[in-house]
C-alpha cells in the first residue's frame, strides 16, 4: 500500500471543481483487469498523460456500496443473459466526503447512462423520493431489496488532453451478512470515453501489455461469490471469475 502512496504522489492533481468537463454521465466504458504489482508499473508511465483527482486531501478515497435486486435478481440475470438493455441499482457513499448518492446505471446499446440523486444514509429505498426517482428511471414499480455490499479504494485519472477518466479499482471486498469476499490482490480498470478511442494512452499500455478488455461489473463478480451456484445461475461468467481468482491469487 505504502508503494501506491509514493507512486501516486508522482501525479499533477486535479480536483473535483475542474471535473464538469470529465462527468461522462453518459459514455462508453472498457474494463481490464491485473494485479497490484501490475498497477505499480504502469502507474509512473500514466503519470506523463493523466493527472489523478484528489478529494478532501486523498489521491486513493475509499468507497462502500450496497446494491439492490429485485426477488429473482432480475439486474444480475440480465447483465448474465448478455441483455442489451439493463441496469443496476446502488447505493454509494463516498467515504472522505460522506457523501452518499442512490445511483442507476442504465447500459442500452453498449452505453452507460448514470443518474443519481443525493440521500442521506444506507437505506432499504422506501422514502418516497427514492421511490419516485426509482420508479421514473426503471420505468417500473420494482420491489428492490439491499443483496451485497461492496467496499474499495479508487484512483481516479483524468487526461490531459481528451475527455476521458480512468478510474482503477484495488482492495476490492464483498459481503453480505456472514460470508465475505476479497480480492486484495485485483485490480480493476475502467476507461470511460464519450466514444470508443483506442489511441487513448491508457488503451495503447494495455495493449503493449497484451491485456484485453473484458466485461464483468463488480456487482456481477460479489453476486457470484456471495450466493454461489445455489442461488444463481451464472454458467456464462465462469471462465471469467476462473480468470479474475487467477489474478487475485497469482503470487
């Protein structure tokens, strides 16, 4: 950890004022997934083509996540089915601020939409506003319910030269009343672009590191590893998770 702290101080700040310009609310999102001793390499080569945002005093914030389905996880089901139209439900809070947001990410035609609306603390989504923005986004009266929390550490990059923001996800920690999962050792990339650019500088490392895109959310991951073949069926993601433990697990 004390490495990521000494390589993070290597960025020009940016901060969350000068952010309006890099919201991509709307946008096109490609994920890969590596180790930590993998981030602290490619850290000082980002370093000439990003900045890294810096909140209430931090380079590396920590965020925790509670997430909602319905009864027959309907949201996981369709990210599993490959369904083109979907979405997510959470909540997040944004530790160093304390901050919280209900968040819906609506993915439709391989673009991410984000609304959110602010709140006031982890709930089970029964306060009327929440309902209404809920109802308003989902364009149905869904029966949510909390499934899985999600706790992580974030770095946030933004280019210097293109809107576009990277954010790398490490301590990555699911649970869910007893059962707890971590993956200590992954990390996961997100590059979020107004349209797909593979010239992006971060998109080029990763291909010289022959490290391909792969699709599979957090929520999907913790789901997994939380109820198990019991409770889901997620045939289609195996070789994926087999891959991700691969990672978590490579000494």
């Amino acid at each position: 950890m004390s490495s990521i702290i000494t390589a993070i101080e290597e960025f020009d700040p940016i901060f969350l004022r000068e952010m309006a310009d890099v919201n991509l609310m709307n946008r096109i999102d490609t994920k890969f997934a590596f180790r930590q001793e993998d981030l602290m390499r490619f850290l000082p080569i980002l370093a000439i083509d990003y900045r890294a945002l810096k909140v209430e005093g931090t380079m590396l914030p920590h965020y925790e996540s509670l997430y909602f389905d319905d009864a027959t996880f309907s949201f996981f089901r369709d990210h599993h089915n490959g369904k083109a139209d979907r979405f997510k439900v959470r909540i997040r809070k944004y530790v160093e601020s304390n901050i919280f947001f209900l968040e819906i990410k609506h993915k439709f035609k391989g673009r991410t939409d984000k609304r959110r609306i602010l709140t006031n603390d982890f709930n089970e989504l029964q306060d009327e506003k929440e309902r209404d923005f809920l109802r308003r986004q989902l364009n149905i009266d869904a029966q949510l319910k909390p499934t899985m929390w999600n706790a992580f550490q974030r770095i946030t990059l933004v280019s210097r030269t293109s809107r576009e923001r990277l954010t790398l996800d490490f301590n990555i920690h699911f649970h869910m009343g007893e059962i707890q999962r971590n993956f200590d050792q992954l990390v996961i990339a997100e590059l979020k672009q107004e349209n797909l650019d593979r010239n992006s500088p971060f998109y080029k490392l990763m291909k010289k590191e022959r490290i391909r895109p792969y699709r599979l959310s957090k929520y999907c991951i913790g789901s997994v590893e939380i109820y198990g073949e019991e409770v889901l069926r997620f045939n289609r993601f195996k070789k994926k998770l087999l891959f991700l433990n691969k990672i978590n697990h490579a000494h």
